[in-house]
C-alpha cells in the first residue's frame, strides 16, 4: 500500500503501538470504528497527557505562586517545567519569553491589545495575507478600527500559495505590523514565514507568526524563523483545551503594557500605584490554567519522545497517500494545492454540498470537519460556500485513508 | 447507504435537490427576506408576491446542502396559493416535525409532501437546515428585512 518496503527500511513509528495510546481512538461511531480526521480542529490526547491532569486534580491540586506549602510548591514546580518544555520546543531564548494564555485566539489578542495599542497609529499599515483564520483577522480589524491604521492583505494564487512579490510592494515605511499563519488550517500551505520575517524586518516592522497549524506537524525553532510573537494552541497539539502558548522577544514584552490586570501580575499594589510583576507573570493574571499547562508540557513530552521529524514524514507519507486515494474518487476536486503543503486536505465533490458529506462520512464513523473553517476569505478566493476537510495527525494510519476515500465514494454516488 | 441515512435523504430529497421548484427570483416581490446559517455557510433569499392575504406566489434563491436546498423547494411549492394564516401554522408544524415535537401520526401524515422531512430529527445538527427558509419565510412575513441566522 505504501512505497516504503517494511523488510528493507524500519517503519519511523509504530503506529499500532502509537494508537494505543490514545483511548478515545478505540470506540464505535454509528456502529462503525472511529476514523478520526478531523485533526486541525483538534487533536485527540494520549493517556500520558490525560494522567498527568488527572493527578494533578488527585494527588497535588493547589493554586501556584503563592502558597509555603508542599502542594503549592509541587504545583508551582510542574507549571514552571511545562513553561521550559515549551521554551525547549520553540526553541526560544528564555522561559521568561514564554507565556500562557487560553490559546491562538488570546495570543494574537493580547498582541493586538498591548504592542499593537501602544504602537499602531492612524496611518499606520498592518500586514495579514488571505489565508488567515479569523482569529488573525478580527482582532487586527478591530485594532485598525479604533485607531485609525489600515490593515492591508497579502493575496494568494489559485494554489493556495501567498504572492511574495505582492507582499514586498505592499511593505513600505507605514507598515508597523505583519501577522502571518505558518500553516493555514484549510489549504495546509506552509508559508515561507521565514523569508515574511526579514522582509518585514527590512522596513521595521515587527512579525507574529499564527503556529495554531505548525507545531503539531513540523519542527519550529522561533529564533531561526526570527519573528517576534509566535503563537499555538495546546489541543491541537495533543494537549489539552483552554492552554496555548504566546512566545514573544523579551524586550518586546518588556516594553509592552500588560493587558488584563489581576492577581499574579503585580509586584506590589497600594491604592496610588501598582508595581507590575516582571515577566511572564506580568502576562498571566489570575490563576491559571495550571492542569492544563501542566498537560501541555506531557504532550509535548510524548511528542519530543516520537520525535517531530518522525512524525512530519510519516504524516508527509500519508498526506500523499490521501491526495492519492481522494483524488481518483469521480467528482472531488482538491482545494489547496501548493508546492509545500502540510496533511490537510480540502475538497468539493461536485453537486454535493460539504455539509452531506459530513453527515454521510459521521454514519460511517468518519470524522472529518465540513464548513467555512473559520477562513471565509479563503471560501471567497475559491468561489464556495463551504468545503469539507480530512486532516491527518499522528496517529492516523492507512487504514484510516482506505476508510475515508470509500466513504467519500459513497457521498458521491448517492448524490449523482 | 443504512436506513436511517435513507430516512433522511429520501429520493423525493435529493431529487428536489437536483432539481429545485422555484429557484428564481421574483421582481418586486411583496416581502423578501435573506437566511444564513454561520455554521455551515448555508444561505438562502425567499421572495413572496402576497395579495389580500394570499400567497401568489413565492421563490428561492441561494445555495445550501440538500437538506436546506429540498427544503427550502418544497415549502415554495408548498405554499403557493396557501393563505397566510395556514403559512403561519404550516410554519408551527413543520418546526415541530423536524423537532421531534409532533409524532401523531396522522398530524404527521395531514402535513404532506412537508412528512418527508420527518427523518432530520434522527439528526439534530441537521434540523438548521431544514428550518432556516421557513425562518427565513418567517422574517419575510414579518417584515425582518435584515438577514436572519441560526446562531
Ligand atoms: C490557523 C489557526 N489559527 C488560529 C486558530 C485558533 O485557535 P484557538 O481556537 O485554539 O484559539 C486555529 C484553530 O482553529 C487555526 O487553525
């Protein structure tokens, strides 16, 4: 089934062994195995990850940073190390540049509401590209609508790829701010973010890259990338929900206002002045999300273990194995189709509307996500209402794709 | 294909959805309305022609799933001619059939061509579909010249 022969070259992962890892795989869906390729929308999570929140709530549950005690201390303890874990992962200078929020969503907010606030005026240009999920739209729209600057787009081809000669005739000395997905979530094109960064450099403006789509499929090291605010959620990386991660250069994050004031952001509070706390609990008011940190740090462990470069080519494998499979089905059309491109794949069969195929693959026990994917504008682009998505993680196998294209099969017959 | 999938999508469905009754605009309609459901993308505009509390006739446009699309034909061939008072308890029953409210059968069998949407309540994240152009329908009557939504 694959081009790899197994007697000569050793599988990079056992992906048997992997899938036992993650319980919620083993089920039944409408009386057929669970397929699950709905992987961009989140990823399922090991036992490693779902123990490790489990004993925290069981044996060491406590709020951190503030109790003597022995459980505030263990707690405090797994937090820190789940913030080194990321450091490690990204690559990043120092854990004081890593910072906890609810996900990409918040990061890119928090961004917009501190460094953009402080140093986006009227005037002022803000780079984003057509590809964007609305989480690296609406808040820079908001930001251009209250201050006065102008948000401008980098347009894409018909392969889902961003035009670069566009973008260097829309960077000029206006341009405060460029923010940029890695990996789009719909046409899984990976952009040359890298090459985004220096660019945008050239003319001072600073880089934030939307990692929501990366990190789970490709080794990221931020300081080679160069940019400066990096972003990613923690459940779409086999952790868990309401934990994500903003990296951002130190002495910007030095420099920026902090964003929501609370508990844990201060150093000292009288009535007539507060003193912030340094970094990065000057980002963090309020109690945390410590389980869900704490989680986090697992599935990255469990990822780090696999190895990322494992995993990115046996999901490479697979991914041309899909486009393979779907492709020979009469009437699917791939949507997103660059040269580098990630294991999404968004399609259309003709006359059938994504949102039967859905409801025709969940009966098979398929899941897969149906809709605009949070990306109108990329539905714009391509003239369609809505598209529907199979996306692959780790832990999919040929089997999963064998599932899947015969399922699709069946959408298309029935509605021809 | 089980039986719960032909339930739902029965070939009076997907031939509606192959070829939609009333898929047209009408020029200067009495009442109009626009529907959109976020979730899917689904969009759909209803025009009417209403004179002395008659139905006169009454079209579609837009693009949706079969389930939305079957719909939204079917109640156009449906209410054409209808007053608006039965439209309105049209309107009652049909969401309560796609629900799971109404199950007397023979309140069930009375509705019609309309029984054949029965099969959506098996599946509760379709009942949007089969009920955004009768809310759409409903705007339009009540004069909600705005965009209607399911969310
Ligand atoms: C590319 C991209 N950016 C941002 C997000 C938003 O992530 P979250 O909802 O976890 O904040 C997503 C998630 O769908 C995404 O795919």
């Amino acid at each position: 089934m694959t081009e790899r022969n197994p007697l000569t070259v050793k599988p990079l992962m056992d992906i048997d062994k992997i899938r036992k890892d993650f319980p919620v795989l083993h089920q039944s869906v409408h009386g057929k195995p669970l397929v699950y390729l709905d992987n961009a929308a989140t990823t399922q999570k090991p036992n490693s990850v779902i123990e490790a929140i489990s004993e925290y709530y069981r044996l060491y549950n406590s709020n951190i940073h503030r109790g003597v005690h022995q459980l505030s201390q263990k707690a405090t303890d797994e937090y820190e190390a789940a913030r080194q874990k990321v450091q490690r992962y990204l690559n990043a200078n120092s854990t004081k540049e890593v910072i906890f929020l609810r996900g990409t969503s918040e990061a890119v907010n928090l961004v917009m509401n501190t460094y953009g606030r402080t140093n986006i005026k009227a005037g002022d240009e803000i780079i984003i590209s057509e590809m964007e999920h609305h989480s690296n739209i609406v808040p820079w729209q908001m930001l251009a609508q209250q201050t006065g600057a102008v948000l401008r787009v980098i347009p894409m081809n018909d392969k889902g790829e961003l035009l670069m000669e566009e973008f260097k005739n829309l960077l000029n000395e206006k341009t405060k701010f460029v923010s940029v997905v890695h990996a789009s979530n719909t046409l899984g094109t990976e952009n040359p973010v890298k090459e985004i960064t220096g660019l945008a450099h050239e003319v001072g403006a600073k880089v934030m890259v939307d990692g929501a789509q990366a990190v789970q499929h490709f080794k990221v090291d931020v300081q080679d990338i160069g940019c400066d605010f990096y972003a990613f959620s923690g459940h779409k990386l086999y952790g868990p929900t309401g934990v994500g991660v903003l990296w951002g250069r130190e002495e910007l994050l030095i420099a920026m206002p902090p964003w929501q004031g609370g508990g844990d952001m201060i150093l000292s509070v009288t009535f007539e002045k507060t003193i912030y706390n340094g970094l990065p609990n000057k980002f963090e008011a309020g109690t945390p999300n410590i389980s869900g940190a704490i989680g986090l740090g697992h599935a990255i462990d469990y990822v780090t273990a696999l190895g990322i470069d494992n995993i990115h080519e046996h999901e490479r494998d697979l991914y041309r194995y899909m486009e393979q499979k779907f492709l020979e089905i009469q009437g699917v059309s791939l949507v997103g189709s660059a040269a580098k491109k990630g294991s999404v794949f968004s399609f259309t069969i003709d006359g059938v509307h994504p949102h039967d195929v859905g409801t025709i693959l969940d009966m098979e026990g398929i899941a897969i996500r149906t809709g605009h994917m949070c990306t109108q504008p990329v539905m714009k682009h391509f003239g369609v209402p809505a598209l529907s998505r199979a996306s692959i993680g780790l832990y999919n196998n040929y089997e999963d794709i064998d599932c899947a294209a015969e399922a699709i099969k069946k959408a298309a017959e029935f509605f021809s | 294909m089980n039986e719960e999938l032909k339930e739902l999508y029965q070939q009076v469905i997907i031939d509606h959805n192959k070829n939609p009754r009333n898929f047209r605009k009408i020029e200067l309609p009495s009442h109009h309305s626009e529907g959109f459901n976020p979730l899917c993308g689904d969009h759909v505009y209803i025009y009417l022609d209403v004179a002395n509390g008659v139905i006169r006739d009454i079209s579609f446009e837009g693009n949706g799933c079969a389930i939305s699309k079957s719909s939204a034909s079917i109640m156009t061939a449906e209410l054409k001619g209808k007053t608006l008072e039965e439209a309105e308890v049209l309107f009652q029953k049909f969401h309560e059939l796609v629900t799971g409210k109404l199950t007397d059968e023979e309140e069930i069998e009375k509705l019609g061509k309309l029984s054949i949407f029965q099969g959506v309540r098996d599946f509760p994240v379709r009942v949007k579909c089969a009920s955004l152009p009768w809310h759409t329908l409903h705007a339009a009557l009540h004069d909600q010249q705005t965009a209607v939504s399911t969310e």
